[in-house]
C-alpha cells in the first residue's frame, strides 16, 4: 500500500517540504508521497485524530502547532522533550505518536555541512531567544559545542535558555555587541529585519573579526541583511537553506531509515530562491 506523510500548519501553501519530500521518495523509488493540509489552531485535536484514521506514516509540523500538538502525541523523544517543540510525527508500528524535533540537529548538520565538525571548541553567539534559538542552543549542546553565549533584546528569555541548558553565559545585544570579537561562531535566530521587509540588524557587526562562521536562520531571501554585512566582512558566511533541507532529511531518516541526498536537494532550492 502507498505511505502517506504530511505537513500540517497555517498558513501552508508556501511550504517547500512537499516538493522536497515528492522528491527524495521519487529519487529513491519510494512508493509514497507527501501533502501539505491546512489545519487552524482550532482544528488541531480533530486534525490529528483524522491523519492517524487516514493512516498516515507521519508528518511535519509547523507554525503554529509546534507546541500545542505534544498534549496530543504518546510519547517524545529526548530532544523534543527538552525543546518542548516537535517538528515531526512517526506513527510507530504499534500505532503510537512519537514527537521528535529536528530543526535544532537540522542546523548542526547544516552548520557541519559546511564547515565541517571541527569547530566545536569555538565559542558560540546565539542571537535570539525564541523558539527557533531554543532548538539550536539544546542541539549544539548535545552535538558538544560547549562554549555557547545567548544575546537577546529580552535577556531574561537568553537566561531562562542558558539556565535550562546548565552552561553558558546570557547578554544583552550591547555586551555581545561590544564582545563580538570574542565569538568564532555566530547564529542570527531572531526575526529582526522579517517584519514589513523593513532592513534591521540584531546588532552591529562593527566588531566582527574577518574568518568568522556567521549563520542565519532565514532561507528567503537566502543572503540576508545580516548575512551580507557579514560578508562585507569576510566571515564565512552559512546560509538558512541547509537547516531546512536537514531538518527535512532527518525526519525523513526517522520515518525511511534512509537518510536522503541533500546536495542534489540543496542545489535545487537555491535555484528556485535566486
Ligand atoms: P521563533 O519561533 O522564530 O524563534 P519567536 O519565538 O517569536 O520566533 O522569537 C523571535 C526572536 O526574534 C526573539 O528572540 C525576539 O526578541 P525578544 O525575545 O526580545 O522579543 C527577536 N526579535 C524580533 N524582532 C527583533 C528586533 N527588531 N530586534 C532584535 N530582536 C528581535
């Protein structure tokens, strides 16, 4: 029989997992495919009982059910449950829920994509505080990057994370501003400079020293303001695209067991993006 895998969120027409996902099964002579649904926050309990009566094998999950789908599901895996956000849905063979999150290792992959994993005694400047950062910051830790600092315009949301993580140091945005040198690594997770298309930086980048790993969250548009000042700067400069794809090939792993190929996928997205 066909499997079947899904995205659920709202909004969901824009996604780029269903093409992705159509992709690595077609790549992979899987007999399967994979849709996007709209569910409304309202829709979540009936939306869930519907996919597992439909029978589906898994599915994503989106903004904004993140959080609210893990009352719904029978069990989480650890980092998930560390996160308090689930990304992805397996209906086990027992027909159980389990929740996992891969955003968080989705980046690490990405990061170690392109730079490769000897880096992780450098030390690390997540800005932001938010979901997003939460997920990256349990992620480095549990991949062994040890020297980790959070900045945020709200720092006491950086301490709530560095207290849950057990190391590392909070600042606020002018400290890290003012330390930016210090950091061998730095990961722009804030939404600053999304909103109205308006151009706004976290923080300055006055301080940041040439040779610096510089990420960004953001895919579209994938060099963002804070990647191309990082640029200008000659920081090594790692785009958003590569935590999508690998947050995908790692669901997709846990649902197949194969992990599919990024690069081809990678390449592709850029195209479509330029
Ligand atoms: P996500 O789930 O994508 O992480 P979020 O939880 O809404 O989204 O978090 C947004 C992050 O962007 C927060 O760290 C937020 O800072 P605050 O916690 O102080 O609100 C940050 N952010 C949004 N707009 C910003 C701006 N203009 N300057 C600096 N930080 C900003």
């Amino acid at each position: 029989m066909k499997r079947w895998f899904a995205v659920i969120g709202d909004p969901i027409a824009h996604s780029k997992s269903p093409a992705m996902h159509n992709g690595w099964f077609d790549e992979l002579n899987i007999d399967a495919t994979y849709i996007p649904i709209h569910v409304k926050s309202e829709q979540l309990e009936h939306a869930i009982a519907s996919l597992k009566t439909l029978g589906a094998s898994g599915w994503n999950v989106t903004i904004p059910h993140k959080q609210a789908i893990i009352p719904f599901l029978d069990e989480l895996d650890e980092m998930a449950e560390k996160m308090g956000a689930v990304n992805t849905v397996v209906r086990t063979a027992d027909g159980k829920l389990k929740g996992y999150n891969t955003d968080g290792s989705g980046f690490v992959h990405s990061l170690e994509e392109a730079v490769g994993d000897g880096q992780k005694e450098k030390p690390v400047l997540l800005i932001g505080a938010g979901g997003a950062a939460r997920g990256i910051a349990f992620a480095l830790q549990y991949y062994g990057y040890r020297n980790l600092a959070i900045t945020n315009r709200t720092v006491a949301k950086a301490e709530e994370i560095i207290h849950e993580l057990g190391e590392g140091q909070a600042l606020s945005l002018a400290d890290a501003e003012q330390r930016l040198d210090e950091f061998g690594i730095i990961i722009q997770c804030t939404s600053a400079g999304l909103a109205n298309g308006e151009f706004s930086l976290p923080l300055s980048l006055e301080k940041l020293q040439q040779g610096t790993i510089v990420a960004d969250i953001v895919y579209n548009p994938l060099m963002t303001p804070f990647l191309l000042e990082a640029q200008k700067k000659d920081a090594i400069v790692v785009t958003g695209l590569g935590m999508f794809v690998h947050q995908g090939a790692i669901a997709f792993n846990h649902w197949l067991g194969q992990y599919p190929n990024t690069e081809h996928t990678t390449k592709k997205l850029i195209d479509e993006l330029q």
